[in-house]
C-alpha cells in the first residue's frame, strides 16, 4: 500500500469509530476509539481462529505492518502533540509548582522505575515466567512515565482544580525526557551487560534533557518574536509548524530529549507568543489549528493504540500475566507519588486527594507502547510488549473512564 492510501484507511477509520462512539457508546472521544479499536481487533482476531482460510483481517494487518510505531510516535505525532498540548499550560501555574513537578518527573520516575521492576520480577518468578532483573528493570523504566497525550486528552473531560491540573499536566510533559533517559541506559545495560556508571547516566541527562531544553528556549523565542510581527495568519501557522519540524528534527540529530524541546517552546510561544500575537483573530487562528491538528492526530494514536493488539497478539500474547502486573504498576506509582508529596508538604500546599487523582490519573499510553515495540528481538521481548499492553489499555479504559467519579468524591474542583 502507498503512503497515500494507509493515512486513508487511518484516518477513514478514525472518522469512522468516532462517529459510532459519538453516535451511540458516548464515551470520552479517545477512550472510544480506542474501545471500539480494540473491539473490532478481538473480532478479527476471533473469526481469525475460527476460520483461518477467511484472512480477514489482511487489510488492517497489511496497513499496521507498514507502520513502524515507534518511528511513527517518538519522531512524528509526538511533537506536534508535545507542542499543541504545552499550548494550554499555564506557566505561571507551573512555575509556581515546578519544585514538585520537578521531583515528580526526576526522582518519581526513578523509584516507580524500581518498584515495578523489582514487583514484576518477583512476580514473573512467582508464576514460573522467570525473567532477568535487569529486563524487568526495562520494562520499569518503559511504563513508568506519565504519558502525556493521555493525560492531556483526560483534561479535556474531567473538572480538576487548577493546581492539580498544573502538576499532573506539568509531569507527564516533563517526565518523558527522563523516561527516555533511564529507559536507555537500562536496556543499553541489558543488551551490552556491565553497570551504568553515574558519570555515564549524568552526561546523558545534561546531553538530553539541558540540550532539549535549550533547543526548545530557541525555538520558541525565536517562533515567539516571528508571529508578533506578522498580520498574515497562515504565515504564522506556517512558522509555528516549521518552529515543531525543525527543532524537533535537530533534537534528534544532535541526541538531545525532542520531547523535552517541544514542552518548552509550547510553553513559551502558548504563554507568550499568542498573549502577544497582533491580534485577537491571530490568537484564535493559532489556537484553533492547533487544537483541531491535536485532536485528528490524538485520533489516529488512540486508533492505532486499540488496533495493534491485532500485531501483538501474532507474538505471543500473555494478558494474564499482564492483569497480575497492574497492581504492581499501580503501587510504584502510588509510592512515587506519595513520596513526593511529603517531601515538598514543607514548602507547597496540596488540596484534598492530591495523592489518589495523581495515582489513578497519571495514566500511561502509547509512549510505553513504542518504548516496548522498540525493544530489540529476543525471548523477553513478547512478554515484555505484553504486558505493556495489557497496563496500558488499562489504565487507559479503565482509569481513564473512572477518574472523574474519584474527582468528584476525594478531590473536588
């Protein structure tokens, strides 16, 4: 199939899914199509079974072999989404919360890193699927981080107060660069054997994550002085697509966090660059095609998300294992969040069940997906990817469609 006709069957079923969610299941627009998603795969999959000469599924399995999923997130739908949703954060919000957003991101995703590893370790023994601990530490590391996509689709239907929002929006945006990070030098330690040395771990933070950041601060100041200058609309949706593109582009060439670099330009050209734009029109020029561009592309991720189960499920699918897995996850979170939490009480007030909203909406999605799809081919690869999978449609469907009525019962708006 060309190029052409795969974003045709992508975005043909997008339409198509979220029409029948509006229409009849009335879900949250991404939790639908990823419902719907992964109910028509299972379909598939069962008349698959049952009647293996029908080859039914060839079509969809024909598009998703083409993609490859984690080229397609980390270095396409990812900065556009990284910058559209860094639009919307308030930075005077976050840098009042910054000191926990900064723990949250850092130091939380190192110890839910460590708990998840050192449960799923103990707990593939314990179920007779022994796996090294160092692969369990991979798979720590992949599902740990907030992803920000998710939690940012989940504002978008669930009243939270401000500083909550900030804090959870602010992690999940920040998190990721860290994730990538840790999630690198233990899958490097894995494949390679030896110990990561911390003057090893520290130059690929400064290289990532200060490197991001400095490339996004250019990108978005530089985007920012361009359109207060301009009166040409499309001139300035043009340069806000370039400033996405390039910097994002040169992020990757020169190994620094393109996530990172994202967050930080949407922030300043969300903050700064719109407030200052020549005019009312220009502002809700910007904000509209960035909104609409978000939500076409947050289709086609959750669309893919409840599609893949049709690449996963041809490697060796373990959903048990996975189901077992998610109170581990949910614990390591817990514990992160917790931890953070009392050790900032001294300097920043927390409102009432900061600690469950952050657990149960600090959802994950298709960044651990991509992380696992990239892992490379050996035998802790089907499992891991399994798992992954299993927590991720989790927390997804089921935190994702729960987390309002917690809201409303331990931390009301």
């Amino acid at each position: 199939m060309s190029l052409f006709e795969i974003g045709a069957v992508l975005i043909g079923l997008s339409a198509l899914f979220g029409y029948i969610n509006h229409r009849y299941l009335r879900a949250p627009h991404t939790i639908g199509l990823v419902l719907i998603a992964l109910a028509a795969s299972l379909a598939l999959v069962l008349i698959e079974s049952l009647v293996p000469a029908a080859n039914v599924d060839a079509l969809i399995v024909g598009v998703l072999g083409r993609i490859d999923f984690h080229d397609t997130l980390m270095h396409g739908l990812l900065s556009f989404l990284l910058f559209a949703g860094a639009l919307h954060v308030d930075l005077s919000a976050l840098r009042r919360r910054f000191r926990t957003v900064g723990l949250m991101a850092t130091a939380g995703t190192l110890i839910s890193t460590a708990i998840i590893g050192s449960g799923t370790w103990l707990l593939a023994g314990w179920a007779g699927h022994p796996i090294p601990f160092v692969w369990a530490l991979v798979f720590g590391a992949l599902i740990s981080p907030t992803d920000p996509v998710a939690v940012l689709a989940l504002f978008k239907t669930v009243p939270v107060s401000p500083s909550l929002k900030v804090t959870l929006a602010g992690e999940s945006l920040f998190n990721d660069g860290v994730g990538v990070v840790v999630f690198t030098v233990i899958l490097g330690v894995a494949i390679r054997g030896g110990e990561p040395s911390v003057l090893h771990i520290g130059e690929l933070l400064v290289v990532e994550v200060l490197g991001g950041a400095i490339l996004g601060l250019i990108a978005g100041l530089a985007c920012r002085r361009a359109i207060r200058h301009l009166e040409d609309l499309n001139l300035q949706v043009l340069i806000t697509l370039a400033t996405v593109m390039v910097c994002y582009a040169a992020a990757i060439r020169l190994n620094a966090s393109g996530p990172i670099a994202m967050v930080v330009a949407g922030l300043l050209v969300g903050n700064k660059g719109m407030n200052h734009a020549r005019s009312e029109q220009s502002h809700a020029y910007l904000q509209h095609f960035w909104t609409l561009l978000d939500e076409i592309l947050n289709s086609v991720l959750f669309l893919l998300i409840g599609l893949e189960v049709l690449i996963i499920a041809r490697s060796g699918f373990e959903y048990w294992m996975g189901l077992m897995v998610i109170p581990i996850a949910l614990a390591g979170r817990w514990l992160s969040v917790f931890l953070s939490i009392m050790a900032m009480r001294r300097w920043e007030a927390f409102p009432r069940g900061a600690v469950p909203f952050l657990t149960w909406g600090g959802l994950r999605g298709g960044i651990a997906v991509a992380l696992a799809l990239s892992l490379p081919a050996n035998d802790y690869r089907p499992y891991i990817l399994s798992i992954t999978y299993v927590v991720v449609l989790f927390s997804i469907i089921v935190q994702g469609l729960t987390v309002s009525r917690l809201v409303r019962r331990f931390a009301p708006s």
